[in-house]
C-alpha cells in the first residue's frame, strides 16, 4: 500500500491486495487450545489431582473454548465489515464533506525553538 492514498481511496480500496496473517487466521483455534488446556490443568491442580488425568475434560474445554473463540472472530469480522459498508455508503452520500487535507510541511508544523536556560 503507498502512503499516497488519500483516507477516501483507502476506505474505497477495501480489502484488495491484503492477506490475513497466519495468526490473525488462526488467532481464536491457538487462544482456544492453550485456555482450555491451561483451564483443564488449573482444575486439576486445584483439586490435587494428577495435571493430565481426566483427558475427556481437557478435550471438552478445548472444544468449547475453540469454538467460542471462533464464533466471537466471525462475530467481530461482520461486525466491522457492517461498519465498513455503512462508512463507505456515507461516504459516496456526502462526498463534500470528505475533502483533502492541504499537505503541509513539517517545518510549518513547529514552532521555532527558543533555548531558555
């Protein structure tokens, strides 16, 4: 992506040319695992049991907590694909109220500096 683009070419380009990253794919399955497995052993281990017995449970946990996890991803994208939509329709309804910016330069940004000692 080139820093060129104006905010409006951005929201207009979507999602062209961008790839998810494999934790972003895998993000809810990976958190899913290690809080079920560690929820699992914690349980055990408070109980004074040995960390590993009990195999259906730290199956279940994982199941369920992948899931949940999984949902939640899916839930967030629509989410903020709705968000996306509604921004872009704006945009295309009110186009005037989405100018460009002057550029301006740095050195017009600050102020000049005065050495007080």
């Amino acid at each position: 992506m080139s820093s060129q683009l104006s905010a409006r070419e951005l929201l207009e380009l979507g999602d062209e040319g961008r790839t998810k990253t494999v934790l972003t794919q895998y993000w809810p399955q990976i958190l899913g695992t290690f809080f079920g497995v560690g929820s699992a052993i914690f349980i055990n281990f408070q109980t004074r049991r040995p960390i590993f017995s009990g195999i259906q449970k730290h199956i279940l946990l994982t199941a369920g907590l992948v899931t949940a996890f999984t949902y939640a991803q899916k839930h967030r994208d629509n989410y903020f694909a709705e968000k996306d939509a509604i921004l872009r329709h704006y945009l295309e309804l009110h186009p005037d109220e989405f100018e460009e910016p002057p550029r301006k330069k740095i050195a017009d940004i600050f102020e000049p500096w005065v050495p007080v000692r």
